[in-house]
C-alpha cells in the first residue's frame, strides 16, 4: 500500500542540489580563474578544487535538509521552498568560508569565487528545483505517482476535502473512496460507501495510500477501528478534529504530565516569533524614515501649500487587544470633510446615496468628492499611508497585520477579537489581494487567514507583494 513517491522525489532534489552546487563553483572557476588573467590569492588547480567541493557540497546539502527543504512541507508550497532556498544558500557559503578559514588548504583561488558560486548556485537551484517540480507534475498528468486517497466521515470538512483533491494532476492527490452517509452532489469519480467497514474492504483492491477521517469522534469506535485497519495494512492515517473551531487555530501537540495533548493558539505569532517582528519593524522603520525623509519634506509643504489645511490626518483605529490608537496619514480630504466619517461626509455634501455605494463597493469610490486632487495622488501612490511608518516605530502597529479600522467598522464583527489578538499593520494579504476588488467581509476573511497562519516569510512576501503594487500603481485607494 506503501507509495514512494514522496521519497523519490525527495532524493531526486537531493542529487538535483548536489548537481547544482557543484556545476555553479565549477562555472565561478572558469570564470575567475581560466577566463580572467588577474592573479589569485590561492593557485588552486582544477582537479584538487573540484575534489575539495566535492567533499564540501553534501555538508551544504545536510544544511538544507535541516531546514526542511527535503520535506513536502517546504517543497509543496513555492514561496517557502524559495525563502528556504536563499537561507541555506547564504548558511551554506558562510560554512565553506568558515572551514576555508579553518583548515591550511585553501577552498577559495580568489574571493570573487565566493560571490560568483552565491549568485551562480542559487539561480541554478532554482531552476534544477523548477524543472523537478514540472516534470513531477507531467508525471502526475499521465497517473504516475498519484497518491489514492479514502475518505471517511461527514459534514463540511469532508466535501471541502474532496473539492481540494478535485484535480490530481494538480495536487498529486486522487480520491478513489469515500465512506460517508452524507449525499455526495460532485460528480463521483470515486466509489461510494454509507457502511465505512466496505469502504475498508475495498480499500484492499485500490492501493490506497492515506486514510484521512473527518466528522469522527477522535475516541470513538469507528476511528480507533479505522487506525487499526491503517496501521496493520501500512497506510497512512491522517484525522481531522471534528472540533472545528480548532483548524482556526495555531495547533501544537505537546506532552503534558506524560500525556500527549493539543494545545490551541489564537495565532502563530507568538513568543519569539513575534519578538523577531517587533525587532524587524522598528529596524525597518527607522531605515525607510530616513531614506525617505526628502518625499516626506515634498509632500508635507505641498499638502499645506494646497490649501493651507493641516498636513496630517489622525484618527483613532483599534490595534492589538482592542487597543485604540492614533493612525497618522497626510491629509487627502478636503478640509470641509476632514476628521469625518463616510456617513457623517455624504450626509453633509447633501449625497446620502453614495454611503452605500461606498460601502457595497468595499470602502471605495473611483470618483470620492471628499478627495482634494491632491489627496488623489497620494492615494493612487499609497504615499499618504508614509506616516504610519511612525507608528510603527512607536509600536502601535507593525509593518505587516490586518487592516486597522475604526472602532465602529470592527465592533459588530464576530471574528473581531481573533483579528485584535496581533497588532494592525500598514500592509496586509487584503491589500495585495486586489484592495478595489474585494468586500468588506472577504478583507476580514484574508485578515482572520494572516493572524491564524503567520510567519516570517509570509510577511516577507506581503511586503515584496506591496512594493510591487505600489510601483505598479495596481489596487491603491
């Protein structure tokens, strides 16, 4: 029942890295030392070098294993195999160069080695990596290596399971049996059963690789059945709690007085993670404050010379754990409509109408009365958010979070104290993901997704994502 695929490709990326690796310091050699008549610090010949990194590159790989770039958690999802990819290219060279400090025999014939096997390695990482993965999905497309799925149990998580699994040329996953009493409406490429015992029977003559039971009690009869019929016949066995508010939820599983037990977290952003953000917020903040300091001296005199109004604009908003803060921004209203709400706005310039308009619209007008021209430009640029850099350096919010609102937008929210357990941000998944395009509630549905699946690197990419819709013009308000 046994599929090894997984591991097949597994060490199809582990030989693929090697090939890489080592292709990359043999082309930063013809480089710098056949190509270019400079002379070297260390004459090293191409034999005794190409031995030398022969030796050296599986530590790089034992480097990357430990970071997980071996294990589909890493490699399924692109973006983290890639962030994974720049941290064990960068640990992998500070190791060559710490041994090449260490040891007599020179690692390196000139430094620009260094730089080029850097440079050279990773794009060829990359696309060594780009190339497995397609081919891995041509295979899928003809059946190869497509793991068969059964699903056992009921309610919603089951047939949002069988929609995830609804393309296995996408997913490498196909679901061959359900056990379900449920009324199945997708159309049924798989076998169906209302008796799970059957669907075991049948799972004998499928190769069927993983079990996943959802709707089942985690103690009950049927799943400690289930288990055993997995485990004796080798299949994998994944649950999903019947508990669903607990898949919202950063989930750990820990021992507790000797017993294994799961402990549910409101986010991911806890502990050291969110003292390493605290730190790369006010880093960041302070850099991008000063390099930006000139734009900031240009908007402020052209925002009073406008109209002689003031600069700033300062409204209360709700951070972490329903804190009220005061958000800066350079002021885009007119100042007959400025420190006003949206309805208090309209109501005032006698167009009542456009209140809902604004709000169906997800908080936005093409053609908003309230903006002064030059207010337009520093909403279509995002440059009237800069300010908020300042708080961020005070901590009243981070670079990256939900969306802060106003109090009376979140109160009435059912979700509102799960999205106030993190700090607000200027930036979030809600405004690279189309901010003229979605709703009110698909915005809070990508704020509740930023708060429960945090990382690092998710917020890494947020920003990469922002500065290019910034530059890009694309989604400002």
């Amino acid at each position: 029942m046994k599929n090894n695929t997984s591991f097949i490709y597994a060490i199809g990326l582990i030989i693929g890295d090697f090939c890489a690796l080592l292709a990359a310091f043999v082309v930063a050699y013809v480089l710098r030392v056949t190509l270019d008549e400079r002379s070297l610090i260390n004459p090293i010949d191409s034999d005794q070098y190409l031995k030398t990194w022969i030796m050296i590159i599986p530590v790089w790989i034992l480097i990357f294993a430990f970071l997980g770039l071996y294990r589909r958690t890493v490699y399924e999802y692109r973006w983290r195999e890639l962030s994974m990819l720049v941290v064990g290219s960068i640990l992998g060279i500070m190791t060559v160069i710490t041994y090449d400090f260490i040891v007599d025999t020179p690692v390196f014939p000139a430094r620009l080695i260094v730089i080029y096997g850097l440079v050279i390695g990773f794009l060829l990482l990359v696309l060594e990596r780009t190339i497995l993965r397609a081919t891995r999905m041509w295979m899928w497309r003809t059946g190869f290596g497509i793991n068969n799925i059964m699903i056992i149990g009921s309610g919603d998580s089951l047939h949002n399971l069988i929609s995830s699994m609804r393309y296995p040329s996408k997913t490498g996953y196909k679901v061959t049996l359900v056990a379900t009493k449920d009324t199945i409406l997708d159309k049924k490429p798989f076998k169906v059963f209302s008796d799970y015992r059957q669907a075991m029977d049948e799972a004998l003559n499928q190769n069927i690789y993983t079990i996943v039971v959802t709707g089942i009690g985690d103690t009950s009869k049927e799943a400690n059945e289930i288990l055993a019929f997995a485990q004796s016949h080798h299949i994998a066995y994944k649950f999903i709690p019947s508990q669903a508010g607990m898949l919202n939820n950063k989930i750990d599983v820990e021992l507790f007085q000797g017993l294994p037990v799961v402990t549910v977290h409101q986010t991911a952003l806890i502990g050291w993670g969110r003292v390493i953000k605290r730190i790369f917020d006010a880093i960041t903040s302070i850099f991008s404050i000063i390099i930006l300091s000139p734009i900031y001296i240009i908007i402020a005199l052209t925002v009073k010379l406008s109209d002689g109004g003031p600069i700033f604009f300062k409204q209360s908003r709700l951070s972490r754990f329903d804190t009220t803060i005061k958000i800066y921004k350079f002021r885009t209203h007119n100042l007959t409509y400025n420190g006003l709400d949206p309805e208090q706005a309209f109501t005032k310039m006698g167009k009542p109408n456009l209140i809902n308009k604004y709000r169906d619209n997800g908080d936005y007008l093409a053609n908003d009365p309230r903006i002064t021209k030059v207010g337009l430009f520093l909403r279509r640029t995002s440059l009237d958010e800069l300010p908020q850099l300042f708080n961020v350096l005070k901590g009243d919010i981070s670079l990256v979070g939900p969306r802060a609102l106003v109090p009376k937008e979140l109160n009435n929210y059912a979700y509102k104290n799960l999205i106030l357990s993190v700090k607000s941000g200027i930036t979030g998944l809600a405004q690279t993901s189309g901010r003229k395009d979605i709703g009110y509630n698909e915005r809070r549905a990508l704020d509740l997704y930023y708060v429960q699946n945090w990382s690092f690197w998710l917020d890494i990419k947020i920003l990469f994502y922002t500065i290019i819709e910034v530059l890009s013009g694309r989604g400002a308000k």
